[in-house]
C-alpha cells in the first residue's frame, strides 16, 4: 500500500517514512516533513512548524513528536501541542522517550544526557546516573526499555549503555565485547 494515493499533490513531497506508531487514533508515518495519520482509510498530513526529529514515541497510550527548534510536542488526533514543558527540549535533540514511573517519562537526548519528565505538570530534572558522561560524549543515537526493567541506548560511538532504573551502568556493549563497530 502507499500513502501518495490518499495525499493531496502538495504533501507527495515528503521524503523518506522515519518511524511508524500504531494507537488507538490510527497510524502515524514520520518523515522529517510531515506526520502522517492513517485512521478510517484515509490519510491526514499534519505539518511541522519547524521539522521532525527522526522518531515518534507511544508511551502510555500518549504519542510524543520532537520538532526542532520547538521541543516536545504531543499528537491529538490531527494536531500537534507544545507537551507541558516541552520547549525545555527546544535546543536539544530529542532521541528516546521511554516509561519510567507512572507519569514520569525517561528523555535521552543526542548531547545533553537523560532527562526524567514528568508528562503532566512539565516537570523536568536531570537523571543522575553513572553513564551520564558516556552519552553526552558519545551521541546518544537511541533507547529501548527492555524486559527486566534495565535500559539499552545505543551511541554513535561508544556502543551500547546498558543501565538499571536507578542509573547504574551495568553493561557497556562495544568493539571488545563483540560488536562489528561502536
């Protein structure tokens, strides 16, 4: 199936799909142009106000887009919301949201660290973990919480950072430990 016979000629032009989420509303496309949304067979384009990051996040049945340049914002249906806090992450470069606990949500950004965002009232602080300086320097690329509760974020060049919800480094997966590159 493709997307271009549902969109108007003015939104063909989007380049290459980044990242597919799958809710309740429908199915949302990424390109770093558009968001797509896939509901009911049709197809809906909701447009950046600057342009995408390279990924969407579901967590909590709650969908998350960052716009450089803008921060955080929050799908609803068609339409794009600044997140409660989110232009705290205007100038960063957002690239995992992950669930931490309850309302509180796991930021990992490309240079600036990880970050514990509580998605309701806005309230961001630091996430105090002993790999902290690994990812800052390392371009954090990528999070994923896994099956026991830990966290793997991949980086552009230190490997994989394998960390527990209290922030100790567990595991680095790098060169030496097997890996084709770091």
């Amino acid at each position: 199936i493709s997307l271009t016979g549902y969109l108007d000629e003015k939104d063909k032009n989007f380049g290459n799909i980044s990242n597919i989420v799958s809710c309740r509303d429908g199915v949302y496309f990424l390109s770093s142009k558009f968001l797509f949304r896939w509901f009911e067979n049709k197809v809906a384009a909701i447009n950046s106000q600057t342009s995408f990051g390279q990924a969407n996040w579901l967590v909590h049945n709650r969908q998350f887009v960052f716009q450089p340049g803008l921060g955080l914002t929050e799908v609803q249906g068609d339409i794009l919301k600044i997140a409660p806090g989110g232009n705290f992450f205007k100038t960063m470069l957002v690239m995992a949201i992950l669930e931490f606990d309850g309302d509180t949500l796991l930021v990992g950004t490309h240079k600036n660290g990880l970050f514990l965002y509580d998605c309701n009232n806005g309230a961001i602080r630091p996430f105090t973990n002993s790999a902290n300086d690994i990812l800052i320097n390392s371009n954090l690329t990528n999070g994923h919480a896994l099956p026991d509760k830990t966290y793997a974020f991949a980086t552009g060049t230190s490997g994989i950072i394998i960390m527990d919800r209290a922030g100790r480094l567990l595991t680095v997966l790098d060169k030496s430990s097997g890996l084709q590159d770091d």
